[in-house]
C-alpha cells in the first residue's frame, strides 16, 4: 500500500512540475504588453496616443497605435512577440481627398479642357 501511495505521490509531483514548465512558457510567449507597445510607439513618434489596438494578422499579433504628432498623424505596428516595430507610417493630411485638381474620371472635370477647341 506504501508503495501504491509513494508512486502516485511521485506521479502527482511530476505532473505539476510539467504544469509549471508548460505556464512558464506560455507566459513568455505572451509577449509584450499594450503598455509598453505605447512606450516603443512615443519612441518612434512624438506626440499625442489617439488610439491603440491589438490585432491578428495571417496568425501574428500586432500592436496598431494611432500617434497625433504636431505634424499629423502616424500609424505605428509593433510585433507583440517581440516589440520589434514593424512599420511607421504619415497617415494621409486631412483634406487630402478633397483636391479638385486630380482627375475623378467625372465629366465636370474636363469641360474646360472641351471647350478648348
């Protein structure tokens, strides 16, 4: 009976410790939290956080913030795993869409250039 008790205390023991191993490694593999992702953004960019976001792209996690710097808005991508940045990148100027003098395709456009004849 002292046997039975000492294998099944030694088969409990293992079991927790292989518990531990398996936790230990899944919190590493967590990796970088949304705080510090900020962090490594503010790095990259000075300025003000409008917006930060994790997401799943083609099975890898990504930070996304949104930082309004005094001379627009930037997109910084951080790699969760490791916090390495990934892209920095000038989000387009406000009014950007707005300017008449590229060519739509629309027809009011190019009543001028018509007229020419």
């Amino acid at each position: 009976m002292l046997k039975k008790v000492t294998t099944v205390i030694m088969l409990l023991t293992l079991f927790s410790f292989n518990l531990l191993s398996v936790n230990a490694q899944g919190a590493k593999s967590e990796g970088i939290s949304m705080e510090k992702a900020k962090q490594i953004a503010l790095k990259q960019v000075k300025g003000e956080i409008l917006h930060a976001a994790l997401e799943d792209e083609d099975g890898k996690s990504k930070y996304e913030v949104i930082i309004q710097a005094k001379d627009g808005k930037y997109e910084v991508e951080i790699d969760k795993a490791t916090g390495k940045v990934l892209e920095v990148e000038r989000e387009g100027s406000k009014g950007e869409h707005d300017d008449d003098d590229h060519d739509d395709d629309r027809d009011d456009d190019d009543r001028d250039e018509q007229n020419d004849d």
